[in-house]
C-alpha cells in the first residue's frame, strides 16, 4: 500500500506516517484515539468495539495501568508505559516482544500468537494460544509480574 496516496480505504490525507513501537523489557507501548477512533485499519483490520469506547480513549491517557490491569495485563512497576495518540496524519502499531520459550521457532509461529490486542498494547503474545484462540483477557498476566517492584 503506497500511504501517501491509498486505495480503497481512507482519503490522501490519512495514514501519511505509520510507526512501529517496539515493546522492551524497559518500555510498554499502548495505543488510543481520544479523539475518536484514528486506527490502521488495511494494517490491522477493523479495531475491536471497546478501542471506540469513550471510557477506553479517556482512561487509557489517564491511567494506563490501570486500565491494562483491567485486561489483564499487569506489568512491574518499573516498566514504563508509554501512551501513543492516534490522530489524522498517524497510525500507530506495537511490535510485542518475543516471548520466553519461542527460541527457535518459526516466523510463521511466532505470527499465529501476535493477536490485535497484541498490536495495541492491551495483551502480551503467549506460548500456547493463537489469534484464533486467544484465552480470556482475565487470565493475561505479564510473566514478570512476580518480580520485586513487579505489578502486583
């Protein structure tokens, strides 16, 4: 897709710049539209009904990790957790870090656990489930999350 000018989605003026947050062991990286719901769409598909919410695009600004808590994900206390705004000129999209236990496997394994969610900061990719099955949100739990200083 050529994102100066696309085709069949969007105007000329949408998508001009597209970046990629890489997640870290040091850094989260979640996304929202708190203007209304800016979401790269040929990229990730249409966005999950609660990404539209009011609640989400106001409390996600305000208080991130609560809010991914509520999803599940709880990260330690000395991960910081970045918050980026989607708006008309850029998209956003988070790259998930390689979970423990994926040594060695394939580019097309790797892929089948990187779900939406994965890609907007909500979920960390997991061993065991795929796009297509992704477990509860109540049961995501960062896995350092025990650690001193973790999220608990």
């Amino acid at each position: 897709m050529d994102w100066l000018d696309p085709t069949g989605t969007g105007t000329p003026s949408d998508y001009t710049y597209f970046y990629v947050l890489e997640n870290t062991p040091q850094v989260h990286n979640v996304i929202v539209c708190t203007l209304c719901s800016c979401y790269p769409r040929p990229v990730l598909g249409m966005s999950p009904d609660w990404y539209r919410t009011p609640n989400y695009r106001r409390r996600m600004v305000r208080q991130p990790r609560q809010v991914l808590a509520e999803f599940g994900l709880i990260l330690p206390a000395d991960v910081e957790i970045r918050v980026h705004d989607s708006n008309q000129k850029s998209r956003f999209m988070v790259m998930p870090m390689r979970p423990e236990g994926t040594e060695g496997w394939t580019e097309e394994q790797l892929a089948a656990i990187v779900t939406g969610d994965t890609m907007i900061g909500v979920a960390l990719p997991q061993p065991g489930w795929t796009a297509a099955e992704a477990p509860p949100r109540s049961g995501l739990v960062c896995p350092t999350a025990g650690v001193p200083g973790g999220g608990k």
